[in-house]
C-alpha cells in the first residue's frame, strides 16, 4: 500500500458532521448532528438515523399525530406525547 493510498482512506474517514446537541460529556450519549450532505442526524444508544429535515418533519407528524386537523382527543394526546420524557 502507497502513502497515498493510506491518505485518501484517512480523508474517507474524517467526520464532517456538526454536533448540534449532546445530552452528556459522555461519547456514547444521545446526541444531535448534521451531516456534510445537511442530513439531519440522531443518535440513541450508538444507532445513528440521518434523514433531510423534511422527512423529519412528516416523521414527526405521522409518529406524534401533530396535525391540528385532527379531532380534538387526538390532538390532545399527542400534546401529552410529546411532554412525556423517554424511558431509554
């Protein structure tokens, strides 16, 4: 193997994401990032799911139900979702 061969694997490997927010100091808490190609990225328990900040709108629609179009229990409930604290 070249040098050069072994500097074009180390610049495959250089993280660009940007670290937006992280629970801890600890590496290994839950953290916040966006990506070189503004991918929007979370990471729990080292599983890491990067998607544009678009599908992580609709995610967030279709998984909490934040639709203020809906009946009023729904939207009530989804409310109550989102201020309830994970239990990871």
């Amino acid at each position: 193997m070249t040098d050069d061969k072994r500097a074009d694997e180390a610049e495959a490997w250089l993280n660009t994401d940007k670290e937006l927010w992280r629970e801890s100091d600890s590496y290994y808490s839950p953290s916040i990032h966006v990506t070189s190609s503004n991918g929007i990225g979370i990471n729990v328990g080292g599983h890491v799911i990067v998607a544009p900040v678009k599908r992580w709108h609709v995610a967030g629609e279709v998984f909490f139900c934040v639709n203020p179009s809906l009946s009023s229990w729904r939207w009530k409930l989804a409310m109550w979702l989102l201020k309830q604290k994970p239990s990871v």
